[in-house]
C-alpha cells in the first residue's frame, strides 16, 4: 500500500477543514432564519401610532367674539443711522463727542494724528493757506477779467489751480477731521484716542433717534393679527413706568427661512430721544374685528412652508387635514378663516405628532 506524502495529506486535511467550516456556516444560518421567524422584528412606536392610533386630545371648533391680545419681545433699533469711518487708515488723535450726544450733519466728531502729513501727502496747514491765497486772487483777477484787463485763459488758468488746491484741502481735512454724515445721536464709538483706525471699520456710529423702531419675530399663528397702521404699546425695562405709542408698519410676506417666524417691525415716535438702540422692548397688540368668528385654540394649529393648518378629527377617527389662515389671536385661542364647521373637533395635544392624512387618532379625555 501507498504512503501519502507529507503534501498530499496536508492537502487532504485542508480540503476537510473548508467543508467542515462550510457546513458550520449552513448550520447557523439555518439558526438564524428559524429564530427570526419565530421571533418577528418589534414595531416602531411610529408602527404602533400608524396602526393603532395616535393618543391626542381634540378640543371643538367654536364661533365667538375674540379679541387680539399679544405681549411680544423685540430689540429698539434706529430707523435711520451712519457708521462714521476714517477716509484713510490712521491714529484717532481725539474724540469730541461722548455715546449719547447730539451731532448736526457736517460737526467734526473726531481728529486724526497729522504727523507731519496726513496719509494722503498733504500737509493741511500749508494747504490752507494755499487755498486762501488763490481764492483771493481768484476774486481780484475776475474783476479784473470783468474790465477786459485779464484773458478768459489767465481767469480760467487760476480759476483751476484754485479748484485743484482747494480738492486737495477737503481731502487733508477729511483724512485729519472725521465729520457725521448726517444729524443725529452718538450711539457708538468703538475706537479710543491713540487706537489705529482703519478705514474699513466705523469710528462711531450716528442714528437719527426721533423716531425708532422695534423689530420683532412673530409666529405663524400671530402675525395675521398684526396689521399694518396697527396701533400698540411699547415699554422698555431701561425706562420704568413710561409707554410710548407706537405703529405697525412692516409685516414679511412669507416665514423667515429655518424659522417659521415672520419679521414685523413698530416704528415708535422718540421726542425726547429717550429710547436708545439696543433698549429691550416689550410691545403689546389689542384690538379686534368686533364679529364673531370660528376660534380653535392657539396650540391646534400647525405650521410649515409659510401656510398653517389644523387636524380635524375624521371618520372612523381619522386624521383630515384642513388650511387655515388665522386671524386674531389673545394668545390662548385664535380666530381663523378655513374650510372648518363650527362644531368640528381639532387636536390639541399631540397636533404636531400627526404624520399623514387618515393618520388613526387615539381620542383621550384631557387629564
């Protein structure tokens, strides 16, 4: 009989280990397909909610008077203001105005360093000498011109020199005297004498403060009661015990984008320049229409894609959704127009849990 070589019997063992492993293998997945056959996935609480309902509450669709009562929260801002800037990057030689002070459109606000040009290559001094000089002579050589002593070439050649000397003056003067471009209140100096100021960053900022403004961002179900030529109250915590009389008068169009808010601005008359920008601000709407209307309550409502919506409680208890645009609100129940019936059930509690139309609903009794 033939003795296997050493090769061949290792061959022989590794063929039997591959088939040994490969009916390991058939083995366990045979395990696997019996167990997930006697013991099937769990359902998600999304499944669950799908096939057997959604646990909410429902409150009924009512026709009532309903008048607009808000409290909402925004920021003063100035409706017209200037960031004062250097004509060239150079050192704030001096201040002459504190936050606070009142400007006059052209008021030198602040000096540059002059050492001993100005960024520029003028030196302002000599310039405006210069520039009083030529003047001079420009008014005795046009009247000179007027007696036909001076040709029109000589008057027009001093003529514009005296241009040119006094442009390069104005630009010596901007680049060492800042000026505000417009009347106003200091409201911000952001560089003190001997910072670098560049000329890409505003020194100070200048806001004509007769008349402010409150920004405001309003939610979907709000906003309709904010019409324009409103009237509302605003208060500040920075002023205790006064109210200003204020007015809406802008309203966004649509939602702001990743928000669902929409930007509503008051515009509040400021005689005595008491409210200054960055003034915490409390604003309060009140108002109605007078004529009852159909009313759900705040939280039934749902928004997206700038449009608001409620879930009417269906047949069988199944979820319908109908369009809505709300109208005034006090906070707690809000007035809508829509295709809805008074008498109609809305969810409540658990409206924005509602995933698809003809969703079951689970109707609990509020607690």
């Amino acid at each position: 009989m033939a003795i296997p070589s050493t090769g061949s019997a290792r061959r022989a063992w590794l063929a039997f280990g591959l088939v040994l492993l490969a009916c390991l293998g058939a083995v366990g997945a045979i395990r696997v397909l019996r167990a997930e056959r006697s013991h099937p996935s769990t359902p998600t609480q999304r499944d669950l909610q799908l096939r057997d309902g959604l646990p909410v509450e429902t409150a009924p669709v009512v026709r009532t008077h309903i008048e607009t009562s808000l409290r909402l929260f925004g920021i003063v801002r100035g409706t017209r203001q200037a960031e004062v800037v250097s004509a060239v990057p150079n050192v704030l030689e001096r201040l002459h105005v504190a936050v606070g002070d009142r400007v006059a459109a052209g008021q030198v606000v602040a000096s540059m360093r002059e050492v001993p040009l100005t960024p520029l290559g003028f030196q302002l001094e000599p310039l405006a000498a210069q520039d009083r000089t030529l003047q001079a002579e420009l008014a005795r050589i046009q009247t000179l011109h007027a007696q036909g002593a001076v040709t029109d070439s000589e008057l027009d050649r001093l003529r514009a020199q005296a241009e040119a000397t006094r442009a390069q003056k104005r630009a010596a003067e901007a680049a060492v005297h800042v000026v505000s471009p417009i009347a106003g209140t200091v409201t911000r100096i952001d560089f003190q004498p001997g910072d670098m100021v560049p000329n890409d960053r505003p020194l100070l900022q200048v806001a004509d403060l007769t008349t402010v403004g409150v920004d405001l961002l309003v939610e979907a179900g709000d906003v309709a009661a904010l019409a324009e030529a409103m009237p509302v109250t605003v208060t500040t915590a920075a002023l205790p015990g006064r109210s200003f009389p204020g007015t809406v008068t802008e309203r966004s169009l649509g939602a702001l984008p990743g928000l669902g808010q929409y930007r509503v601005r008051v515009q509040v008359p400021n005689p005595d320049l008491a409210l200054l920008p960055g003034f915490p601000a409390e604003v309060t709407a009140r108002g109605g229409s007078g004529v009852p209307r159909l009313v759900v309550p705040r939280r039934a409502l749902v928004t997206g894609d700038g449009s608001s919506a409620v879930w009417v409680v269906g047949p069988g208890d199944r979820a319908v959704r109908k369009t809505v645009v709300p109208q005034e609100t006090d906070g707690v129940r809000v007035a809508v127009d829509g295709d809805l019936r008074e008498g109609d059930r809305v969810v409540t509690l658990g409206a924005a849990d509602v995933q698809v139309e003809g969703q079951p609903l689970l109707l609990i009794q509020p607690g």
